[in-house]
C-alpha cells in the first residue's frame, strides 16, 4: 500500500491524538478537554483574521485587473499590509452613536454576523485529522449554522433606525431565505451519491475522483447550482441586493461605522470562504490530490506529495476566484427577478436534478 | 398629525417616504428625489431642486457676451463644448458674422468628440447604477483619451471654453488630426467591448427592456429630447432639422427607436457614439487652411432685440435665448437646458416601478444636476 503511506506523511491525526493523550497525563480529564477548547479556539480565531485579510487583499487585487487598473500597491510589497493598514484604520476610527437606535440589536447585530461564520469554520476539514469538530452531520450543521447569519442583518437593518438599512435586510432576509433551498438540495445531491453527511466521509469517498467527475451531469449541475445559489446567500455581487450601493448606499450596514463596520466586512469575506470550503470539499474532492484512475499511477504518485492542506486551499480559492470573478463582470439583478430566479428556475431544477441522480445513484451508474 | 401628513400633498398615509440624496450615489449629483414607497414599488417621485443652482442666468446681464462663455462651460459639464458652440452661434448670429469654414468644421469636430466623451461616460455609470462596476474603468479608460486630446487642443480637459465669439480661442494643436485619427482606429476597436460586457448581457437585458416606457405622445409633451427622446421615436435632432456648423455638410443617421424604454435609451447613445465617429471620419481630412478666428471688436455690442439659437448637446436641445437692449451686457439670458426638461417625465416613467428601476431609468436619463439648477 504505497499509496497509504504517502498519505500517512501528512496525517494529523497522529498529532492531534498526541497532543490530546498529552494533555490527559498532565492534568484532570475536565482541564484538558477546556485546555483543547482554548487551543483550537486561539487557533481557528488567527486563521479567521489572517484568511479574512488576505480574501480583502485577494478581492481588490483581482477586480483591479480585471478593471485595467493596479489595485493596492503602496503599503508593503504589492500592497500586501494595505488590509492589515485598513483593519488598524478600522479599530481606531470613531464609533459613531446613531440616535434614537435600538442599542442593544445595533450592537449585537454584528456579533450574531461574525459567529456564524466562525462556528461554520469549525466543521470544515482542511486536512486528514485537521478539523476542530467532525460531526455526523457536518453538511447539515455548516448549513444551519451559516443561515444564521440572517438574524444579524434583519437585527442590523431594523435597529439602525435608517430606513435604507431596512430595506436592504428586508431584501436580505427574501434572499437568504430563498436561496438556502437550493443550496440544500445541491448539497444533498453528493449526500446521496456519498451516502453520508459527515464531510470527513465524503472527502474520504473522494479518494478515487472528485464527485464532479464521478457523480455524472447530476453533479457537476449541482456545483453550478451550489455556485449560484451561495453567491447569492453570501450577499454577493451580482446578488448583492441588500447593500446594492447605487440603489440604498451601503443597505443594512449603512449606519454602522468602525469595528462594527470591519464585522460585517470580515464575515461576508469569510462567509465567501465558507461556501467556497464547501463547494471545494463536497465537489471538488477536499483536501484530495488529484488522481485519474489506475492507468495514470505515476501521476497519481506524484499527487500524493502535494500537502492536502495546499489542495484544500487551491481549490478553495478557485472557487472564491470564480466568484469575484463574476461578482467583478455582471450587473446586479432586481429583488423580483432574483426571487424568480430561484423559485421558478434553480429550485424545480434542482429538484429534478437530485431526482436523477438519486435515479444514477440507485442504478449504480456512477463511477 | 394626520392633518400635517396630507397638506404636504406628497404622500398618503402607509407610504414609506424615503429621501433618495442630495447626497446619494446614484443621483449623479446634488439631485435630491423624495420617493413614495409601497413596499419596493415607487408611488411617487418628487424631485427637489436647486442644491446646485449658481444663478448663471442672473449673473450673465451682468457680464459680457464672452465672459458668458465660460459660465455655460459649469452648466452640463459634459457637453461644455456645445454649450459654448451655443452662445457663440447666437452672438455671431446677431452681428451677421460670416464665419469661415475652417472654424466651423473644427467647431463639429469638437462638438462630435464631446459627444463622444459625454456618452462614454454615461455608458460607465450607467453601468455602476445597474451594478457592474467594472464598466465604470472601462468607460473612464476610453475617455482619458478624448480628454487628451482636448488638452492638447483647447489646454484643458473637460471646461474647454475653447469657443469664442467670431471663431476659436487658439488653433488646434498641430497632432490634433493624427491624435484623432488614432482615437478613431482604437475607439472602433474598443466599442464592441462595450456590448460584450453590458449591452448583451442577460441580467443587463431583463433590467433594462421594458422598463420605465415612454410613449412618443408624452416624449413630445413633456418635452424629452436627446436620446432619450429620440428612443421614443421623438424625430427632434437639431443637427438635422436646423443644421448648424458643419452638420449640413456631412451625412449621419438621425438614431430612433420606438419602444422607448431603458434599454432604448440606452442603446441610442451607443449608436450615437458610431454616428458621431462617422461625422468625425467625414471632417476629419478636410480642415482647410485659414484663420481660427474672425477679427471681432473687443467690446462686443448685440443690436438691441431678441435672439434664439438651439443646439443638440449630448443630452438633447439647448436653446439660449438673449434679450439685448445694445448694450455691452445681455438684459436677460434664459437656457432651455435639456435636463432639466428631462428630469420632469422622471416621475411619469418611474412611477409603479421598482427602486432599482427607479435607478435605472434615471440613469437612462442621463441627467447633469448643475444643468438643471444652472
């Protein structure tokens, strides 16, 4: 098993299962598992911060050259601490009190935002053995957890005491709610074909192709559908209806100013990152090389010795670039034409599409 | 309360009143509309002027006919070439000047190369209003080039003033033609990019076709004119009913439509764009030789009665009118400025529709706020 022993190179569980039995000899069953929390927090919390400063850095580089332009090139080399310059900016900028604001929602808001998008960082495997939390249900709790952040932005739209602000989380909430629809029955569509919801066990399916190569049309529709539908949950251009700058200037988050502001930025960065996790795990394979099948064993070998955590990220920003890139190219749609869109088209389309490969799967078709 | 709410005659109760600007990103300006809302759909739009308003008119009896010039160049910023070609026509119109026609043909050069630039950037933000941001760089990216020209030529970018009565400020640059004759080959190549990335798109289409409908009875009644009535099939092209300059010698189609929506409107200015570069291609090689302009009195004096001459900027007729008593100054100035008759179908054509489409329309519009406030 040559194969396996590449892969065991870069297993964490060995680490992770080292640390822990560590932490069990040196103190009380009740102090290691907190000790752990406290790791793995410290730990998800700087990945946050530095995916969050890169994605703002990664979003103004790549709409500037697709707009013939430079982009930031002043603070650092290439303009790479211009976020970091930003968030400084940021923290230090004046909070301004809005009058007659609910003050409790207006502060709360953005909070509720920002840990929905960290508790859905935490089910994401980004390698073998490296993920805070792999539950039995991961592709339900990412989605439950992310969908969450729509009570921040209803809560931000309506204390803001702006009547802008309440339109765009109106708008928000319409969306939102829409199109989680699809985005499930896009999820459960390789649920199906991997028969488990568990995203450890669908990447580990993976091992042999991607399921976008595997799963036939069924699911390489299903990843188109997923791309659509979760640009549009993340509020992202050419859905970007509840900011629509032209139309209600900053939309729900017009009112807010300083760090808060920065929460709302930093979590719609991160919840683009989130989605794309997803799409990278569930249909692109995860932190799986990329292996043709047995007549390309060499190749397959020299796969084996790319990390999976530079897979994983690879094809993570793929899917992020995918979407700046036609955040960066298409005007936006209107709130109607956007709800028909989903309930008219991408769900009955949808439905059908886990039909057939329900159909596929159930026949065993798939390769 | 209840009482307050109805002398204020703009909105019933239940409306959700929402004051769109002065300060607003897609009103291009210091325009402030009050709108009426039912849930997303406009009920009423009431447009709130003068935020910008100068008092041009007024401070033009007090000044004399070439000091005018440089106030039309802060009315429709865009178009200052033929604001000022505008009150040239009107003063040489009234001392009987003949103007040569080396003078004329760079005049329409000029207008037709201020056209140009007016529609880029109207292409641009009109792209931004819809949400494509990319068409903003795009758009500024082509325009830098017109604007580079003009530099050479009239030494400053967008406030020309290159006009003055009996002819030109100073002759064109010697690059002038080559410069031109470049933009020309580089802009043919660049348009269809503009139809690539807005004019084909299909979220483009589905906001912009049949929406904010303008019928030719109202476009005649209200007044619309430019492209935006011309999208109407309002036939009101001043370049062809009432040639001036040098439009009698060069051929171009008149563009119409019919349907008279957004997308329309839009779409007129695109294709003005290839007419103005066909006007251009005809002029362009057949600047005679001759002086810029014609020797004129230092004081300039209009025999005392009223003058009219219209022109068609870039967003439809400009009329100046001017009451003269002999003197050395006007005794009343009036511009018929064609945004500001523009801006009254506004709430006619938005009304009913949504918010986005509110900004859609009015960006189809194509409106300069300093040229309705003047």
């Amino acid at each position: 098993m040559n194969e396996g022993k590449v892969f065991s190179l870069y297993d964490f569980t060995a680490l992770t299962k080292w640390i822990d039995t560590g932490l069990h000899h040196a103190m009380s069953p009740f102090w290691a598992v907190i000790t752990e929390l406290l790791i793995i927090g410290v730990l998800i919390l700087i990945f946050y911060a530095l995916i969050g400063l890169f994605l703002v850095y990664a979003e103004r580089k790549v709409c500037a050259f697709m707009q013939n332009r430079l982009g930031p090139n002043r603070v650092g080399p290439f303009g790479l601490f211009q976020t970091i310059a930003d968030l400084l900016k940021l923290l230090f900028v004046e909070l301004v009190p809005i009058k007659n604001a609910d003050k409790f929602l207006f502060n709360l808001a953005p909070f509720i935002v920002i840990i929905a998008s960290f508790m859905a960082i935490a089910a994401i495997p980004f390698a073998k053995g490296l993920h805070a939390i792999d539950l039995n249900i991961g592709v339900f709790y990412v989605m439950a957890v992310s969908a969450m952040g729509v009570i921040g932005i209803l809560l931000a739209g309506w204390s803001s005491n702006n009547k802008y602000s309440l339109i765009g989380a109106m708008r928000s909430g319409a969306q939102i709610v829409s199109y989680e629809l699809s985005v499930g029955l896009a999820l459960i569509t390789v649920v199906i074909l991997a028969g488990s919801m568990q995203l450890s066990v669908i990447v580990e399916a993976q091992r042999d192709g991607w399921f976008i190569f595997k799963g036939h049309i069924p699911a390489f529709i299903a990843f188109i559908l997923f791309l659509i539908s979760s640009t549009a949950e993340t509020n992202r251009g050419p859905f970007d209806l509840a900011e629509a700058e032209s139309e209600l200037t900053a939309g729900y988050h017009t009112e807010y100013s300083g760090i808060k502001f920065a929460f709302f930025f930093l979590a719609e960065f991160m919840n683009m990152f989130i989605v794309a996790s997803i799409a990278a795990t569930v249909f692109l394979g995860g932190w799986m090389p990329l292996h043709f099948g047995a007549w390309a064993a060499g190749f397959n070998h020299v796969m084996d010795f790319i990390p999976p955590f530079i897979w994983y990220i690879v094809k993570t920003f793929f899917v992020i670039w995918l979407m700046m890139w036609f955040k960066w190219t298409f005007p936006r749609l209107r709130i109607d034409q956007l709800l028909t869109l989903e309930w008219k088209y991408l769900l009955p389309f949808n439905l059908v599409n886990v039909l057939v490969m329900a159909f596929i799967v159930l026949m065993g078709w798939h390769f | 309360m209840e009482e307050e709410v109805k002398q204020t005659g703009i909105n019933e109760q239940e409306e959700y009143i929402i004051n769109m600007g002065p300060q607003h990103p897609s009103t291009h300006g210091v325009l402030r509309l009050v709108l009426s809302l039912k849930g997303e759909v406009v009920k009423n739009v009431e447009p709130h002027l003068g935020y910008i308003h100068r008092g041009i008119e007024k401070m033009c009896e007090s000044i004399t006919y070439q000091q005018i010039i440089h106030l039309t160049d802060r009315m429709d910023y865009l178009s200052a070439h033929i604001n000022n070609e505008a009150v040239c026509l009107n003063v040489e119109k009234a001392l009987e000047v003949e103007i040569p026609d080396r003078i004329k043909i760079i005049r329409t050069i000029m207008s037709e190369l201020t056209r140009i630039q007016s529609h880029q950037l109207f292409w641009a933000s009109f792209g931004m209003d819809l949400g494509g941001l990319t068409c903003f760089f795009y758009g500024l990216r082509d325009r830098e080039k017109v604007l580079d020209i003009f530099e050479e030529t009239c030494g400053s970018r967008m406030i020309v003033s290159y006009n003055c009565p009996g002819g030109l400020m100073y002759d064109i640059h010697p690059n002038f033609q080559k410069r031109v004759k470049e933009f020309l080959k580089y802009f043919r190549k660049k348009l269809p990019e503009y139809d690539q990335l807005l004019t084909g798109n299909v979220i483009f289409r589905e906001r912009t076709v049949g929406i904010g409908k303008l019928s030719l009875e109202d476009a005649i009644s209200y007044g619309v004119t430019g492209p935006s009535g011309r999208a109407s099939g309002f036939s009101c092209d001043v370049r062809k009913h009432e040639p001036y300059s040098a439009y009698d010698r060069v051929r171009f189609n008149e563009i119409l439509f019919t349907e008279g929506d957004t997308f329309h409107r839009y779409f007129a200015r695109i294709q003005e764009m290839k007419e103005s570069m066909n006007i251009i291609d005809q002029l362009i090689d057949n600047i005679p030789e001759g002086p810029y302009a014609v020797k004129m009195k230092p004081v300039i004096k209009l025999p005392e009665g009223e003058y009219f001459q219209r022109v068609e900027t870039a967003r439809g007729e400009l009329g100046v009118y001017i009451i003269s008593d002999g003197n050395k100054n006007p005794v009343r100035v009036k511009f018929r400025s064609p945004n500001f008759v523009n801006l009254g179908v506004l709430n006619h054509i938005a009304r009913d529709f949504k918010i986005a489409d509110l900004v859609a329309i009015g960006g189809s519009l194509d409106m300069i706020i300093p040229d309705i406030d003047r």
